[in-house]
C-alpha cells in the first residue's frame, strides 16, 4: 500500500499537518492509497466507530472483502441517488447509535461515494469519513474532489455540498466483479479526462482496447492513478469550482440533461455529451475536424455511444436549468484541441437553434 498525500500527487511542494487524520481535512490533506488491499484499511482506523456505507450488489459481491464493521447498504442504481435514501441511511445510522465520533466508510461506486459524503457532511452536522470507490468511474473521477449530493427528480445532483473525505482507498481487486458494462462507463470519464488535460494519455489510448486494461492488472493500475492525478490537481487549485474545476464539466452539460430523460448509464450519457460537445467546438472554437473525428473514433473503441434519438424539446428545457447557466447564457466546457479545453458562455437561443443539428 503506497500513500500520496494530494499535494503530492498534485506535484505541490506544500506539506501540512502530515500526521493524524483530521475530522474534516483541507483539501491538500486528502490522502490516496494506491496499491491497497481492503483488509489494510482497519490500521488507518484504530480505535474508530466505523460503519460501512455501500449498496445492495457491492454488499454482495464484496462484503467478503469488508473489514468486521457494521454495514448500512441500500438498493443499487441511479435512481435510488435521492433522498429518501439518505433519509434511510440516517435512520440507521441512528439505530446504530452513530455519534460524532463515528467514522463513515463508504464502499461503492459513484452512487454510493456521493451518498456517503452527503450523509457524513449533514449527519451530526458533520463527520468523518474515507472512501473506497469499486467502480473504474468512482476511481478516477466521482470519489474524488469532495463533490456529494443527490439528484432532484430529473435534475442531476442538484442538492449536495462539497466535503473532503479523509482518505481514498484503492484496492483493484475489486474490479475483478464489476461487469464490462460498468468498465465501459468509466472510460468515458477516462477520455474525458484526455480531451481537457492530456494529449499524450489520449494517444496511449487509441493505442489500447478495452481489453487490454481489463487484462493487465499493472496497465489499468497505472492508468487510474493517471486519472486520479488529473482529477485531483485539478480539484486541488479550485476547490470550489471557481474556474479550473469547471473543465471536469466536458460533455456533462448536454449529458446530465439526457441522463435521466432516458435512464441511461452516467457514462453513456457524458459520451454522447462530449461528441455533442467536439461538435460545439468545431463550431464556437478552434477543434479541427479531424481531432473531433479522433475523439469520436475513440469514444467508439471503447464502446460508447456518440449520439441518440432524442426529444430536443425537453433536453433543451433541462439544459435551462443547468446548474452552469448564468442569466441567459450556458457554460460550455469547448476543445481547442486535444488535451487543451476552455469554458465558453454560449447563448440559450443559440444553443437552441443547434441543439438538432449537434445531438
Ligand atoms: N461527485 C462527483 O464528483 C461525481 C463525478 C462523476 C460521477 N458522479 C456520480 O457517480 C455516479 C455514477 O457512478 P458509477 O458509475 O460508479 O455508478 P454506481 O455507483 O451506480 O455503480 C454502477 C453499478 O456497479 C455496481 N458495482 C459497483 N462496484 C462494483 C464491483 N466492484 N463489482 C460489481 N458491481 C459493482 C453498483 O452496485 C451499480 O449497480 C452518478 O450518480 C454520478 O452523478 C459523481
């Protein structure tokens, strides 16, 4: 089990409070465990009240693997990413007699990893908690950044706070359960993070398959802890999604609004956002044709989906509530090229006048 503090893996030369695990650490606190093994995880915990947050499937594919704490587990799926589960999980953490001392450990994906930050940053007005994400996209992308909440009816994510964990914990074994689909869904997270920030993760790859990662245990390591390096040094100079932080928002924007409209997956929906998206930015910016085509080509290697019959009408009504409108205007996240992405404001009539030709 290898240990890099956030600044570290941000490359920052800053140290603070290197030791303890504090209730409620900065940002540059956070710590990553690469290279772990689950059993490992109670030497980070001594003496703590820890309880277990996961779902139904995760509690079953891997309790075996869980540390003897008490476990809290709910139904799997997006659609149980509301409320009333939170409200559930409250109910038992309080069945169990959870104090401020307790200490959450949610094990899961990206439903479970926002649904335990949520409840450690309201429960007791605020405790403790670390994160096991057991998905490829919980890896490299939602446990990461602090980032929890629930959706509202169709509208994703749109309660929720900004809480960082104490620690992220990755143990790949884990992934030996989690079917091709779910691999599939996280790579799109993984292109993503290629389209804003890195040319050279993108070329490496068009030159691999899904397969391939799936195969090689060292390959698929050493791609997440790229991917969790990405995600973190952005988190890390804009915490508050002020600037920086709003890049991570490529092909999210149209995505979030066709997510729930057609109950697909998370991944499916960010990649047909990120193709809508390269059309955008041949159009506002300066992506060449033939780089929109290498992302959409890319996006096809590893089984995603580029486009889908849609009611435009609707999606255009959701995307006028996106959270990244301002007055009459929405934040697109737009390429210039590969490796390098800008947010632009672009107009919600105009946005409307493109919507058909773009999805
Ligand atoms: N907070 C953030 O910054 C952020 C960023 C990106 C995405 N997200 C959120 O993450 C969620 C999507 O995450 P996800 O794709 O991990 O979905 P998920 O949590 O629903 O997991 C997908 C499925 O895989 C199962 N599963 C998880 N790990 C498994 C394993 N190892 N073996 C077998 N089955 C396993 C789950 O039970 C579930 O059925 C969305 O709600 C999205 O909004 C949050």
């Amino acid at each position: 089990m290898r240990q890099i503090k956030a600044y570290e893996l941000a490359g920052l030369p800053v140290q603070l409070n290197p030791e303890h695990i504090p209730e409620r650490p900065p940002v540059q606190d956070l710590c990553f465990y690469f290279d772990a093994e689950l059993a490992q995880i109670t030497e980070l915990l001594p003496g703590k009240k820890v309880i277990i947050i996961t779902d139904e499937i995760v509690n079953q594919q891997l309790s075996h693997k869980f540390p003897d704490y008490p476990v809290i587990s709910f139904p799997s799926g997006e659609e149980h990413k509301q409320q009333s589960t939170v409200d559930q999980v409250i109910k038992k953490l309080i069945g169990l007699e959870a104090g401020r001392d307790c200490f959450l450990l949610g094990i899961g994906g990206g439903v479970v990893t926002d649904i335990t930050g949520y409840v450690a940053s309201v429960y007791l007005r605020g405790v403790s908690f670390g994160l096991v994400p057991t998905t490829i996209l919980a890896m490299v992308d939602a446990a990461i950044g602090g980032k929890n909440g629930v959706d509202v009816g169709v509208y994703k994510n749109l309660v929720g706070s900004i809480r960082q964990p104490s620690f992220l914990f990755y143990d790949y074994s884990v992934l030996s359960t989690l079917p091709v689909s779910e691999w599939v869904n996280g790579f799109a997270e993984v292109i993503k993070h290629a389209c804003i920030k890195d040319a050279l993760l993108f070329a490496e790859l068009e030159r691999y398959t899904l397969h391939d990662y799936q195969q090689d245990p060292s390959l698929v390591s050493d791609l997440i802890e790229k991917n969790a390096a990405i995600k973190n040094s952005v988190v890390i100079v804009d915490e508050m999604e002020n600037g920086e932080r709003k890049l991570l928002n490529f092909g999210h924007t149209v995505g979030h609004a066709i997510e729930n409209l057609h109950q697909i997956s998370h991944g499916h929906a960010v990649s047909i956002g990120m193709a809508a998206a390269c059309n955008l930015s041949e159009k506002f910016s300066t992506l060449h044709f033939e780089e929109a085509s290498r992302i959409i080509r890319l996006l096809a290697r590893y089984h995603l989906p580029v486009d889908i019959e849609t009611d435009h009408t609707r999606v255009f009504e959701v995307l006028r509530m996106d959270k990244k409108r301002i007055r009459n205007e929405v934040n697109f996240i737009l390429l210039s090229r590969i490796g390098s992405a800008s947010v632009t404001p672009i107009p919600v009539e105009l946005l409307q006048h493109h919507l058909k030709e773009i999805l």
